[in-house]
C-alpha cells in the first residue's frame, strides 16, 4: 500500500499496489506511476532514498505508519 495526496482533489488516498501503473529507477530516487483512486488519472511521485527529506508537501503521518503501509 502507498499513501499519496492528490494533487487534483488535495485528498490523502491509501493506494494499493496493483494500481502502481510503473516503477522508474533514478539515481536519487524511485519514480512511482499510480493509478489515483480519487480523480482517475495517473500521477507520478517520487520515493525511495529522498523520501524522509520530501519538502512539507508530504502528509504528516506517524512514520510508523507509513512503513507498515
Ligand atoms: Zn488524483
């Protein structure tokens, strides 16, 4: 599972891991290609190693849940 905010509607989404459209390896990180339950439409984020350094953007959540997730 994958927590992304969307950027057309500003909702937090739990998105499951068959929605993952593609993975794309960067050097500093991961770009994830998700299917958005919320609009339709796919949007593209950015995990992996930069993840924990991700501007406010990123929705406040406990860390531990995130890594359940
Ligand atoms: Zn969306």
């Amino acid at each position: 599972m994958l927590l992304i905010t969307c950027p057309v509607t500003r909702t937090d989404e739990l998105v499951a891991d068959r929605r993952i459209r593609s993975v794309a390896n960067h050097p500093t990180h991961l770009a994830l290609s998700v299917e958005c339950p919320a609009c339709g439409s796919v949007h593209v984020y950015r995990t992996g190693r930069r993840w924990e350094s991700r501007p406010a953007a990123a929705p406040a959540r406990p860390a531990a849940e995130l890594a359940r997730a």
